[in-house]
C-alpha cells in the first residue's frame, strides 16, 4: 500500500447523487458524528476520482489515506501501517494492551495474536487523531489490503459512533476480496449518456469512433477518457476490440503507452509496480542494479501514467490502479523475476525481512531451503502479530519451496491451521485433506481432521463436520486417549446441532476411553458423560470439577466453554454463570471481542433462568453486536433469539418475531438453525403470555421432538407446555414432557427444578393443588428466581379465585403483580390486575416504573455501570470495545434520563442500574 496526495480530478460529470453522499458524510464528521462508506464498482467506474473529490472537499478535517497494493496482499499489517504512519504519534496515548498490540503488530515492538484488540486500538488512535475537528481514512483498492489491515480496518469502521471520523474505501469488483458485511456501500454503475458524450467532446472524434466508443466504454469514465488516446496513438483505429472484457480493453489501452516508452523507463515502472514499500530509496536502490534511475521517470509522467506527490510528499505514484496493474502484467516473466531479486536485495534492513522473504520466494522457481527457511520465519512472526492468512500464505509457500518431504508436510500442516485462524475456511480445509493424505502419522492425520471439521462446521455443515471429529476420535482412541478426548469434547459441539442420537454416540465414545486420572481432561469428560442422566442419583458439581482441573492442570478455553453449557443443561445455572463471567473477563483483558459472544449467550441465558432480564437484555445487544461486527452470523441469529425470549416476557410482540424470525434463518442440511430452539421457546411463551394457548402449546411441542429434544429450550420449556396443555383442556398432551422433566429434576437435584415440578403437579392434578402449590411458593426462592415464584403465585392465586376464595386470591395475586411490575413483564402485570379485578379488588391503572434506568438503551445503561464503579471512560471504551468519545457521547445522553448532571452522582444511584 502507498499513501498518496493526487491532483484534483476535473470537475466530476454524472457523480451528483455520489456527492452529495460523500459531502453528507464529511459534514457529519465535522459535527463529531461518524460513519462509513464502501464505494464498490467494476476499473475505471470513478472510484478513485469520488475519493479525491472527498479528500480535496475535507476542509478543516484531517486526512489519512493510502492505496492497496497487489503484491503486498500477504504481508501483515502492511496496509495498516501505511495508513496509520502519519498517526503513529499518538501510538504513546493508547492504553497500554492497545498500544503493545498495535505496536506488535506494525512490527515496532513485541505484540499479541488478538486480531480484534488491534481493531480497537486503531480506533482509539483514529479517534485520538482526529482530535475533536474530525478524520476522513480514505482507502482505494481495498480488495489488496492485506487480510490483517482489512479486519483491523473494518473492524474499526463497524464500531463508529461518535467520534468525528468519516472512512471511505473503494472497492475494484471482480479481484481481490473485500467482505465489508455490516457497512453501507454504494455501487457504482456507468455515466447516464449525456454525461459519457460530454466526455468524449473533449476529443476530436469521428461520429463512428464516437458510436463505437459509447457502445464499448457503457459509461465507464476511465474508458471514456483513455480509450480514445490509446486510439489516438495507433495508425489505424481498431473498432474491433470491443469482443474483449472492458477491463483488458483498458489494460490493452495502457499497455500500448506503456510499450512506446524508453526500455529503461519500462524497468523503473516494473519495480514501482512491484514494490509495496512506498520509499522512493528502496525503489531507486533496487532500479540502480537494473540499469534505470531517477530521470527515466521523465517520460512517464510526460505520457500521463505517473504523479508526484505534493509539499513534504516526495513520492512517485501511478495516475490510476488499473495503470499499476498493467505495467506489472505486460512485464516479461524473466524481467519480473530480475526485478523481485532486485528488490531483495534493496530490502536489507532487518525489519524489512518479511518482504525481502517474499520478494525472493517471487524470484524463485523451484524448491530452496534457505528460502523456504525465511518465509517459515517470516510466517512465524505474521502468526505472532495476528497476521494468521499472512501466516497461512508463508507457510503454504515455504511448503511449495521445501526440498525435504517432511518439511513439506510439516508446514502444510501449519499453513491448515493458520488459515483455519484466520477465518479462510474453504483454504484449511483444502490444505488439510491434501496434507491427510502425505502423512503417516494418525495423531499429525487427526489433528488435520479437526481442522477439516472446524471449518467445515464454520460452513455450516454440521453433519460432516461431526463425522470428522469422531472418526478422527476413533482412529487414535487407544495410541492417544487424551488428543481423542479433546476430539470427542469437540464433537459435543457438533453434534449440539444434530441431535441426542449423535450426542449419545459421543458420551459412549468418551466413556469407552481409557483416561488416566492424573489427566486435566479427565474431569471434564467426567462432568459431561452426566449430560443425559435422569432420576435419582447425586449430582455432579461444575464448581467441584473446576477445583479438580486446577489441581491437575489446564484445559483449553474452549473446554471450559463447553462445561459452561453442560452445567447450564444439568441445571447449575449459577456455577455457569460464574464461569461464564470469568471467561468473558478474561477475554476483555485480553482483547479477544471475536470469543466473547460464545461465553456471553451463556451469562445471558443463566440471567433469563434466574430472571436477571435487564442484566440480560444489555448483555444480548452487546453480544449480538460484537458478533455482527466480527463476522459471526451464526450467533447473531441465536442471540436475536434469545433477545426474542426477553421481549416475549415483556409483552413486546413486534419485535419478539422479527427477533424470532431472524433466530429461525440458517437452517442447514441434516441440522437446525442454530437460534431455533430458543426462537420456538420465545415464540411459545409470548403466545402463553397473551392467552393464546394453543398456538403456545404447538410451539413448545416442536421443542420436545428432534432434533430439538436434547436441547436447554427443550426441557427448560415444559413448564410452559403443561400449563398451555392444562389451559386448552389437553393435559395428556403433557404426560411424556412432563415425566422427561421430573426426571430431570430429581437427576439435578436443584431446589428451584423441585418447585416447578410442584407447580406443574398442580396444574394436572386439581384434587391436590391447594398443597401442591403451596409447597412449591415455599420451595422457590422469591429473590434469586423471581419470574417462576411470581408465575407460581399467580397460577396459585387464579386456582384459589376460581375456588371462590376471593380473599386468599388476591394475597397471592399481589404477590404476582408486585414482581411482575417491577421486571416490567407487562403482559403477565396485565394478566395478574385482570384476576385481582375478577377477585373483587378494585380496578388498578398499571404502576409507573420503579427504575430510573428505565428509558436507557442497552448500551447507556452498561456504560454507567461501568462508570458508576469509578471507571474511567478510556478503560469503559476497553473494555467494550468503544471509542473513547463514544463512551463519552452516550454518558452525556443518559445523564439527564436518570436526573444526575455529573459523574460522582452515580454512585448515589447505582442500586438502581442493576
């Protein structure tokens, strides 16, 4: 990449529309508002000259920018650092972790592997850039950044709130890839006609020449103004070349002016045109041992291909990408060759290894150990930095370069895995099934296996992804028990999303395993063999299990989130909750927003169960928004579903079914979408809440067959599916859920699963219910578990009116209405004033909210929490991934919302934030 300063571009013909969104933009971060822009369309459509317009429209607003380099795609951060250099004086300012990961990974200082923590730091550098008068970030060709530019950039540019910074990229369709998933982009399409025929007047052309044109160019402007040169330079016209692509007409058009340059002048564009650095020594260097030097740049900028840089600036750049891309493709293949080597040699500055590597490796044709060896080191230190395709790319190239089997197989290996970090899922796969095949090692063939199944499961294909680990499993159980083990664990993943039938499978691999007990692993598979036990028998304990690990040794974080989800399926939802909350903390500390969704749907789900649903509520945006800005759609969708289970308690039935909605998408081949589950649950108990019994009992059916029957939702939901039956008149409808659920209830041997096993005994059997559910309202916990006693009091109190028993009614009906007033479960305060009337207490209007920290959004209200605990607004915005300003700006909106008009105030209310 190469930071540039252009020459303003014409006045722009036909781009109004585009404009006025670009000055839109750049308005709004003067104003200290911020927002992004992809700018996506085929070479040559007016990408690069919209950008300029932007950059020389940016008064008062300081401008960062640079351009993406082909060649330079697989060295880490290089775009980054590139764009960032002007900026890097205010590196010092970061927060420490930000500043050691940002520092790492543009390769001035040691750094981390947490991709998304140097996405936050470049955001709090971009923020602290712009110093309250505003940023434009202005990238073109951003399909060649480098993978771990473009996640840092991107990454960024999701979490924009209010800081004053304005990111535009331009985006070349059909080369390169540039997923801006989240981000509003515009696409651009060719000039109306008017605006390409007031183009082409400005050249002498026959009305032939000038048809054809207007037919070949479709509006492109590039093509406007450079085909009729290029048509200008031959002897005679060719009006037959418009059967090429429009894109090889243009390169054919460059390539002609191009060739009609002195030769050297042609070497010293191929080194520009193969260089990444944007240093004119390393460029002139690496030309000197050409033949070619500074003044064969003359005719080039006389013929139009080049322009210089302006003030301080004294770089020397292409007019155009596309100019860039066809100097280097016309070049012949020795001469390219030449110029990698020369541009090795040029690069002789210890920090500048990992491009001299790459260099060399472009200038080699068959296999080298000494350059196999560098780019093994330089993939090493991408992998460090965070750079895991740039890990990916070093390694599978050095493999390709190794003369020694064994070093082929070894790094191709490592190639499977780095790219399996990097979220290339479709190359892991492929490097590792071609890898299996060359090994003979079955642990080395396992490990390449779980590679496949990772990535096949990230594709979504749950089914194979299965196979590959238990079969995997299979084949090293006896040689390496504790590598199957994890495996196995693995696939308890896996198969979370197929069924019981293939989770049973699991539990009977894992039991046949021989462990020994000084193992690490050993308790965990202990715990989880217990997944499916029912009846009678003492429970085993998640926090007693975790003191076991400890003192044997260390499992993965992944296998402390499975535990996580275990417990919550045995019932120990509190345990859950507490390892959950250590998880997500470390996470937070260590910068990793990509694994902090997973733990946090747990936390989330151990709120809604103990009726924590503020708590809940603010956690499931965070999550959910964490998710969307790091790619992961798969939780999205089970997040929205869970969102979708918070707002049917509520009575907020819009949006609990376009939350459900997006939660039922994903369906795959052989599996279930993953937010399903909780999706029918939500949509269940919304219809519960309104009365709706029948469709509710529909809902909460589908949760007791496969392949949702082994889910959390599934056994969690019979409460609610007997009282739908009971209330339609079907209670056999509820005998087999029901049995499932006693079951359970005695295996987990939790008081609160005791007292819902009560209440439903209440609901099916009338002639005892008086003693059914007064023992169960003495069973619940009224604090820790509000939500289920109040539901209970108000089935109880409902029981007692229809017995006539107005005034012992209305006790417990009050009871109900008081919780259900102060969660804000509107739906269920409606239904409980509605049997308070019908029990002769006097009409009552709905109570007004208790909770100052009603009318905040999710996100104020986590900020003031955290503010409220004294935090600083720099360590909140590290904490949750935010700017600093941003912090500030939603600080500033929830002030008056609670009635404080400063900082040391909330700490007098901060009893009522929780």
């Amino acid at each position: 990449m190469r930071t540039t300063v252009a020459e303003q571009d014409p006045p722009l013909r036909g781009r109004e529309r585009e404009q006025e969104a670009l000055d839109a933009l750049i308005a709004g971060a003067r104003d200290g508002h911020s927002a992004a822009l992809v700018l996506r369309g085929e070479p040559g459509i007016g990408k690069t000259a919209l950008l300029e317009y932007a950059v020389t429209h940016a008064d008062g607003l300081r401008v960062l920018r640079g351009t993406g380099v082909e060649v330079e795609a697989e060295l880490p951060f290089a775009g980054l650092q590139l764009v960032l250099r002007p900026a890097l004086e205010r590196l010092s300012g970061l927060p420490e972790p930000q500043r050691q990961a940002l520092a790492g990974a543009l390769g001035l200082g040691p750094g981390g592997r947490e991709p998304m923590l140097t996405g936050l730091a470049v955001l709090s550098l971009l923020t602290d850039y712009a110093d309250g008068a505003g940023l434009l970030v202005v990238v073109d060709d951003a399909q060649w950044l480098d993978r771990a530019s473009q996640d840092a950039l991107l990454f960024a540019a999701r979490r924009l709130h209010a800081e004053g910074l304005a990111m535009l990229f331009g985006v070349r369709e059909g080369e390169g890839s540039f997923e801006a998933v989240g981000l509003p982009e515009q696409r651009l399409t060719g000039l109306s006609h008017e605006a390409s025929v007031a183009l082409l007047d400005e050249h002498t052309l026959t009305p032939a020449v000038r048809y054809r044109l207007l037919a070949e160019a479709r509006g492109n402007p590039l093509a406007l103004r450079e085909l009729p040169l290029a048509m200008a330079a031959e002897s005679t016209p060719d009006l037959t070349a418009g059967a090429l692509p429009l894109t090889d007409r243009l390169r054919l058009a460059f390539h002609g002016r191009i060739s009609r340059l002195p030769e050297s002048t042609q070497i010293l564009l191929t080194v520009l045109a193969t260089d990444e650095t944007g240093e004119p020594a390393v460029v002139l260097r690496a030309a000197a041992s050409l033949g070619a030097g500074i003044d064969d740049f003359a005719p080039a900028e006389a013929a139009g291909l080049l322009q210089r840089g302006t003030g301080t600036d004294l770089s020397i750049t292409f007019r155009h990408p596309l100019i860039r891309a066809a100097v280097y493709q016309r070049a012949p293949m020795g001469q390219r060759l030449a110029v990698h080597r020369a541009l090795a040699e040029a690069l002789d500055a210890p920090e500048q290894a990992d491009r001299r590597a790459w260099h060399r490796a472009a200038a080699t044709l068959g296999p080298d150990a000494e350059v196999a060896d560098a780019l093994e080191r330089s993939a090493v230190r991408a992998r460090e930095r965070g750079g895991h395709k740039a890990a990916a790319a070093a390694y599978d190239r050095a493999a390709r370069l190794s003369d020694r089997p064994e070093d082929r197989t070894r790094r191709q290996a490592l190639a499977a895995q780095a790219a399996l970090e990097s979220g290339d899922v479709e190359r892991a796969a492929d490097l590792a099934r071609r890898t299996a095949r060359e090994v003979g090692s079955e642990s080395l063939r396992a490990g390449l296996s779980q590679v496949q199944a990772l990535a096949r499961f990230w594709q979504g294909e749950f089914p194979e992804a299965h196979r590959l680990l238990t079969d995997a499993a299979a084949s090293i159980s006896c040689a390496e028990p504790e590598q199957a083990a994890g495996l196995l664990v693995q696939a308890m993943h896996t198969g979370w999303y197929l069924g019981e039938p293939e989770l049973t499978e699991v539990l009977k691999q894992l039991a046949d395993l021989r462990l020994a007990d000084e193992l690490a692993v050993t308790p965990v598979v202990r715990y989880i063999s217990r997944l499916f036990d029912r009846g009678p028998g003492k429970p085993l304990s998640l926090t007693d299990t975790l003191d076991e690990i400890r003192a044997l040794g260390e499992v993965s974080e992944q296998m402390l989130s499975i535990l996580c989800g275990i417990a919550l399926a045995r019932g120990q939802d509190e345990p859950a909750f507490d390892l959950a909350m250590s998880l997500q903390a470390r996470h937070r500390a260590a910068g990793a927003a990509g694994r902090l969704p997973t733990v946090l749907f747990f936390a989330v789900e151990a709120d809604i169960f103990t009726g924590r649903l503020r708590d809940a509520r603010t956690t499931t945006v965070e999550a959910r928004d964490l998710a969307r800005d790091t790619g992961q759609q798969q939780w999205v969708r089970q997040l929205s579903s869970v969102l979708a289970h918070v707002d049917a308690l509520r009575g907020d039935e819009a949006e609990c079914r376009a939350h459900a909605e997006l939660g039922l998408t994903g369906d795959r081949p052989g599996a279930i979408a993953p937010g399903a589950p909780w999706a029918h649950w939500s949509l269940g108990l919304l219809e519960l809440g309104a009365g709706r019994a029948e469709p509710a009992l529909s809902r909460f059916e589908r949760l007791t067959k496969v392949p949702f029957d082994h889910h959390i939702c599934a056994i969690r939901a019979v409460p609610d599916l007997v009282e739908a039956a009971v209330r339609i008149g079907a209670p056999e409808r509820a005998a087999a859920p029901f049995a499932n659920f006693e079951g359970w209830a005695e295996s987990v041997g939790q008081p609160w699963a005791d007292a819902l096993v009560l209440r439903c005994r209440a609901l099916l059997q009338d002639d005892q219910a008086e003693d059914l559910y007064a023992r169960a309202l003495a069973t619940h916990d009224r604090e820790a578990r509000p939500i289920e006693f109040a539901r209970t009091a108000l089935l109880y109190g409902e029981w007692l009116r229809r017995a006539r028993r107005k005034t012992e009614a209305r006790t417990r009906l009050h009871e109900a209405l008081e919780v259900f007033e102060r969660l804000e479960l509107e739906l269920w305060a409606k239904r409980a004033r509605h049997e308070l009337t019908a029990a002769g207490a006097p009409e009552a209007d709905p109570a007004p909210s208790r909770s100052s920290a009603t009318g905040l959004t999710p996100q104020e209200l986590q900020i003031v929490r955290l503010a409220a605990q004294g935090l600083s607004n720099r360590d909140i915005a590290a904490q949750l991934f935010l700017s600093h300003r941003t912090v500030g700006y939603h600080l500033y909106k929830a002030y008056p919302k609670l009635g404080v008009t400063s900082r040391g105030e909330l700490k007098d209310i901060a009893a009522q934030l929780h």
